[in-house]
C-alpha cells in the first residue's frame, strides 16, 4: 500500500464529540451558532437514524429526545484539525492536508519501519482512539483512491493493486463532490455509481462534460495519478473549547480543562514534544471576548498572549513534561489562588512544545528532588504563601541596602554539568570571588560587617527613636525593644540611585542593646492539670542591631539584627 | 500471678496480623551526619544528622542564623537543593552569599507567619529530595511557637524519617521536645570590637571614639541539651 487516507466523517459532530466524550455513540446534531434561524448543520448516522435533518431547525430537532443537540465549535473544529494532522505526522512525515477532514499520507518507503499496512491501520485507528476521534481509514495505490475509499466506506478499507475500479465500483457518484450541475446531469443520464460513471465512452464523456467530466471519470475508475501536496504542519498546540453555557466554578471548569489537557498530551505524545511552558486564555462574560453580545467574535481566535488578552495567564515548569494530570493539577492550584473575575464561555490552552527531559542516572550526582514532585509542591506554596514570595533570591547589582530580586527555583541538580557548575559558583562565593558577569559583590566580601557577621532584616524596617548625648547614642527604643545603648560603632555613610526616585542617604550604626526582657521559664518539678507550670522572670540580654538615620528626613530605623 | 511469657504471648496475639513481632529488636539506624562547617559545633556533635529533627534555639544574637546558614552553605555546596522556610522573611540574601550559600540551590520561602511556615513546611517536606528543610521560627514569640501542638513536630519528624534530608527548627526557646533528635541552646558570650577587643562586660566604659571601631565578630555558647547520638557536653567557640 502506497497510499493512507485518513477521513472524519460529519467533522462538526466530531469535533464537538471530541471535547466531550461521553456523547461518544450517541445520536448528535450540531446546530448554527447565530441564531436566528438555528438550524441543524451536521449531524451523525444516528442522528439521521433518529430522524433529525440538516437543515431543521433547533426547536425541531430538540422534539427529537434521544438526540443531543450542540452548538457548532470553530474553535473544536480547528482543534480536530490539527489532531488529525498530527495523527498523521507520527506516522509519516509526507502527508497532504487535504481538507479539514481529511488527510492523506504517503507511506511509501516506511514498510521496513511501520510493517504490513494492516499493522499501520491497527496503529492508526488506535491512535485516532487516544486523539478521540473516529476516522475512516482506507489504503490505496494512489492518493485519490484513497481519499474517494475513506469517505466512501466506513472502518478500515484495503485495496490492492489493479483493484480500484473494481472496489470503488459500489460507490455513489456524490463521493466526487460534484457540483450541483454535474449532479443533476448525471441523474438525468442514470449515473448513480462510479461503476457507471467509469463504463462511460471517455470521448463523448468529453464532448458533453468537458474536462471535468473526464477527470471525474477517471477518478471513478480510480486511475488518478498525481504528486501529493505536502503540508508543512508548524509546531503549533492549541486545545480550544466553545461553552455551551457559561461556566462560573472551578470545578466544572476543571473538568473542561482536564480533557483539553489530555488532548493535549496526547498530540504532543504523537509528535515525540513535551511542553515547559502553557499558555490559558479565558473569555469572559463580559469581557472583550464575550460571544454573547458579540456573536461575530465567536469564530476568532483566542488569544492565548498575556500581553494581549488581559485574561490569559501562564505556566511555566522546571522540566518538560506532558503529564496532563500534573498540568491540570498546577492548573488548579493557580485558578484557586486568582479565580476568574466572571463566569467563563472559551478555553484555549496553547503548549510551547519542547523536547521530553531525558535524564541519565548516575551515581555521583548530589540527590535533587523530582522536579514534577517540586513543580507541584511549589505551585502548592505559591497558594499558601503567595506570588513571588518563593524561588532563589538573586542580588541585584547595586549598593543599596536589601536589593535582590526572586527568582523562580528551577530545575535542580539534573546534570552533572549543572552539579558541576553549581559547586564551582558556590566555591568562588566561599573565597569571595563573584561569577563572572553576575554580580559585583566585592563591597559587600571587604566589607568586614558582612563577611564575619549574619544579618536577620526586618522587612520593612522599624521605625525607631534613638537618644543621643554628647554626639553619643544613649537609648534605642521601637516598637518591639528597649534598651541602654552599650557599644556604638558608626556612622557609616551610605547613599545612591540619586540619578533615579529611589535615592537613599542615610548612615549606619552597629549598636550593642542591653535589653531587659520578660522571659517565661518552666517551674520545675511542679504540674497542674493543664500542663507544666511556667513563670515569667525579667532577664537583661545583649542584642546587636543595625540601626539607620535617613538624612533625608532625620529619622531612625532598625534595619536588621546580627545573630 | 500471669507470667510474663503468658502476657507476650497476649499481646502478640492481639497485634496480629497489624504487627508481626512487637517484641523483636530492632537495630537503630545510625544516622548520617552533616557537617556544618563551623569546626567547633561538628567537635560537639558530629554534625546535624540525616533523617532527624535538630532544633537551635537561643535569643536573639546568640548565632542562631549564622549555624542555619553554615548548613546551607555545607550542602549546596555539595550540589544539594535547600528550602529555607523564613516565617518573617529574615533572610538577608548578601550574609547568606558571604556565608557560602549557593542561593540558586536555596528555595526560600517568605512566609507571613507561623500558621504559613508550618503549611510550607507540610508542603516541602512532602515533596522530598532536599537535602535540608531549615524551618526559620526565630522572629516568632516563643509564646506563640510553644502552642504549636507536638504533633506537628512528631508529623515533621516521621516525614524525614526514612529520607536523608536535615530537617532543622530555629527557635528562640526550644519546643519540638523529644520529636527533635538533636537540641542545642545558644547563648551570646562576648561582641568582639575592633577598638576594645573583647569585652565581658556590658558595663564597661566607653573609651574609644564609635567611628574608629569596627564590629568584628560574636562570641557565642553552644549546649547540647539533647543528643540521641552522644552525651551532652558544653563548647565554648568563636565565630
């Protein structure tokens, strides 16, 4: 077999079938989305079984009760598409994008690498099961009579060589998507099949139809020979969904996001990709993208750009991966931590597709947690904790006081390289030299303070109010301690980013506080009932503070503690 | 009068199946320890051991933070990943660089309170392979940490238990009780100052002008208070 042809038969119904799977088997209708008239655009073989029609309208085929009526999705449409085009894509990398449901590949060559055409069918309708959708699969000499077999019969369709005209004999000439014109002509003439069609004398077929009657006829004979068109399909993932209503909780709404996910990971699966970065773009009631009042945006894209749709959020991972269960979970946690501000009628999620993480074990590298274990402990901390307030602090090049910035704790210990690069950083910090083209941190290693001492920072710094005598700091006392100023080193003059607004001048002080302080002790040997006994005594403790003046303002701040 | 066999095999009965042999000894595992790097505590101690609960306390200025980050700094240096749980976000990034630390191996987590850093701590611990979880409860009244109820500690103990992470509590008054395997207090002893050298007493007269002074370094009281591995001893060190 040279040819594959891949056909979904009543595309809008599996599209819409596709996105909720448990219509699968039953009888659907896919109606128009802008009303009025609603009326009844595609519908299944068990719809038609059922009695419903294209073309009745929805309070018609709504009499009907074992049928399900749905809205038509473009957005589900375009996502079958690309389904079946990477469908096609796993298995060769020549195919034509035929049409929107239909797709043919060229298997010649590949017999030693997929086997016998029946092994290729098998893995085709079970990949096509993984993508949920259904397709008619059939296997031909040409591309034509394989396109012509697929939607011609349904399941799975083998023909050989020289058999053609013969195996598509049967079919009824509406397979060759003939215009109306043609349709009626052939009718009147009593041409019904392609068997009649190709029994035609080719010249007078030609003198009455023209051209076309003779490509037609050749078509019928199955005998069309033509190069494929290849389609060069980008790597582009995009699972999108239309709501039939709009949608207000997350729990529902995980549910929707749950099967776009899989989907998802199914695509990126048949086209060996793994994902470190998704994209969700909600349209609201009442947002910009609101297809209830604006019916005519419904066809348009969402856009997935945070910089573009105010509604879209992003997520990024530490490693790659295209576990749907793991994304939909760090999903949640971050539609729990910012819910949606109104009830939401389309889903898109878009996947930057990367290169599945391929980890080689080894004995000597340092243990590192599981970086899809630690993807989700962390998406987890960012709803108990916050946003930004987790990841590695960085220094930021400059002198002022406490400037870092966070950044997110990404992967860990996954190569000997990064083991490597990683100790080879921490021992220039150990001996005080910076890394190249990081940081500045030569102030910070001479200065004597920083290197022998640890500072604890109080964020933001306590407002304080300081005696000072004879040129001499007496007394410190702020909001959570008061104290005799013992030992005063300073002041050490500060000052910077006056070329900006956030200039700072102040002068440090390292102070040594005699602090009396009220400190509870257990009583020893004594119990009550409710638990040990404990007492309060006054003790006098030594504390080292490093106080600020601005000298902007005159006022003093403790800005940290030595411990 | 019942013999004590009689009453074993009693009890083994009413365990069985749940629990095959409850009288059988068990070998205790001896733990890894971790060298913090700081020579004089690795002297007392042996270093903080794997698997266990260690809790620092002492006020403030008595070395706590400089000890957390001596671990910090021992393991990432070796490749580990560290979470540090800040209950107030006290961590200065620039002492933690001077100490050592690699921070892009530290997970620091800015906590808002106890309640957060106990569910960070939860959420951490549960994901597992970090070779340190340093919960940072030093800015939290020791009123305040003592009420935490000891079953969380017991729960942060069993989660590192067959792990090799080192699971250290700062604190200002020890509170983990017998969940912790190794306790130590801190005391400040003595401030070295460049101008007057080490003072013992707080009282002592000023004599040297403050701007000629330079604050050198702390000395500070390690105490074994508990220690499943050794007998308690007391150390004198400097930092």
């Amino acid at each position: 077999m040279k040819f594959a042809c891949l056909y979904l038969a009543d595309f809008p119904v599996q599209a819409v079938v596709r996105g909720e799977p448990e219509l699968h088997g039953r009888a659907v209708a896919v109606v128009e989305p802008e009303p009025p008239p609603c009326r009844v655009f595609a519908l299944n073989e068990a719809a038609r079984t059922a009695g419903a029609e294209t073309g009745m309208s929805r309070v018609e085929v709504a009499l009907l009760q074992e049928v399900e009526v749905r809205r038509r999705s473009p957005a589900a449409e375009v996502s079958a598409h690309a389904a079946l085009l990477d469908l096609a894509r796993s298995f060769s990398p020549r195919f034509e994008d035929a049409a929107a449901d239909t797709v043919v590949l060229d298997l010649r060559g590949l017999k030693t690498l997929l086997g016998s055409a029946a092994k290729v069918a098998d893995g085709l309708a079970a990949r096509a099961r993984e993508l949920g959708i259904d397709a008619n699969l059939a296997f031909a000499p040409n591309p034509d009579a394989a396109r012509l077999a697929a939607r011609g019969f349904a399941g799975i369709t083998l023909i050989g060589e020289d058999e053609e005209a013969d195996r598509l004999g049967g079919l009824p000439v509406e397979v060759l998507d003939l215009s109306l014109e043609m349709q009626e002509t052939l009718a009147r003439w009593g041409i019904h099949t392609f068997r009649a069609l190709a029994a035609l004398p080719a010249a007078e077929l030609s003198e009455r139809l023209g051209q076309e009657g003779v490509r037609l006829q050749t078509l019928a004979r199955g005998g069309a020979l033509r190069a494929l068109v290849p389609a060069e399909e980008p790597l582009h993932f995009e699972e999108a969904m239309d709501l039939e209503y709009p949608v207000a909780e997350i729990e529902p709404l995980a549910f929707i996001l749950g099967r776009l996910l899989n989907q998802l990971c199914v695509r990126l699966t048949a086209r060996g990709r793994a994902t470190q970065e998704l994209r969700l773009a909600l349209a609201l009631e009442g947002g910009h993208e609101d297809r209830i009042r604006n019916p005519e945006i419904r066809s348009q894209k969402l856009e997935t750009n945070p910089k573009s749709n105010p509604e879209s959020r992003t997520l990024r991972l530490p490693v790659p991966t295209r576990d749907s269960k793991l994304l939909l979970k760090l999903w949640l946690f971050d539609l729990e931590a910012r819910p949606p501000s109104a009830p939401v009628l389309k889903v898109a999620i878009t996947a930057e597709p990367a290169r599945p993480r391929v980890a080689q074990g080894d004995l000597f590298l340092p243990r590192a947690p599981d970086p899809q274990k630690l993807g989700l402990s962390l998406a987890r901390l960012k709803g108990v904790v916050g946003e930004g307030k987790t990841g590695s602090p960085e220094l930021l090049d400059t002198n002022r006081p406490d400037a870092f910035r966070m950044q997110s704790f990404a992967e860990v210990g996954n190569t000997a390289f990064e083991s490597r690069k990683s100790k080879a950083a921490s021992r220039n910090s150990k001996f005080g030299r910076p890394e190249t083209g990081s940081h500045d941190f030569r102030s910070a290693i001479c200065d004597l303070r920083t290197s022998k001492l640890t500072l604890r920072l109080f964020r933001p710094p306590l407002a304080a109010r300081v005696e000072v005598r004879d040129g001499r700091l007496v007394r410190l006392e702020s909001r959570h301690l008061r104290g005799r100023v013992v030992w005063a080193s300073g002041p050490w003059h500060t000052s910077g980013d006056w070329w900006t607004g956030r200039q700072w001048d102040c002068e440090e002080w390292d102070v040594e506080v005699s602090v009396v302080s009220g400190q509870w002790s257990v009583v020893s040997g004594s119990r009550s009932i409710l638990g040990i006994e404990s007492r309060k005594s006054r003790v006098k403790r030594i504390h080292l503070y490093r106080i600020y003046r601005d000298l902007r303002d005159g006022l003093w701040f403790v800005s940290g503690l030595y411990d | 009068m019942r013999s004590a066999v009689w009453v074993r095999a009693q009890v083994e009965a009413a365990l069985w199946p749940g629990v095959p042999s409850p009288f059988a000894r068990r070998e205790a595992r001896v733990p890894e320890m971790v060298p913090t790097g700081l020579a004089a505590v690795d002297a007392l101690t042996g270093g903080l051991p794997r698997s266990s609960l260690t809790e620092i306390s002492g006020p403030p200025s008595s070395g706590r933070t400089t000890l957390e980050l001596a671990l910090l700094a021992s393991l990432t240096a070796k490749g580990e990943a560290c979470a540090l749980i800040d209950a107030e976000g006290a961590l200065d990034p620039a002492s933690a660089l001077a100490a050592g630390v690699a921070l892009e191996r530290l997970l620091w987590v800015r906590c808002a309170g106890l309640e957060q850093a106990l569910r960070a701590a939860d959420l951490l611990l549960g994901a597992g392979g970090l070779g340190a979880v340093v919960l940072d409860l030093a800015d939290i009244p020791a009123r305040r940490a003592r009420r935490v109820p000891l079953s969380y500690w017991f729960r942060f103990r069993r989660a590192v238990e067959n792990t090799p992470t080192v699971l250290m509590l700062i604190d200002e008054e020890a509170c983990a009780q017998s969940a912790a395997s190794l306790v130590l207090r801190l005391e400040l002893e003595d401030i070295h100052w460049s101008a007057a050298g080490i003072r013992n007493s707080p009282f002592e007269s000023r004599k040297s002008v403050p701007h000629a002074q330079l604050l050198e370094g702390l000395r500070w009281r390690a105490q074994v208070v508990r220690n499943r591995n050794a007998r308690p001893e007391l150390l004198r060190m400097n930092d």
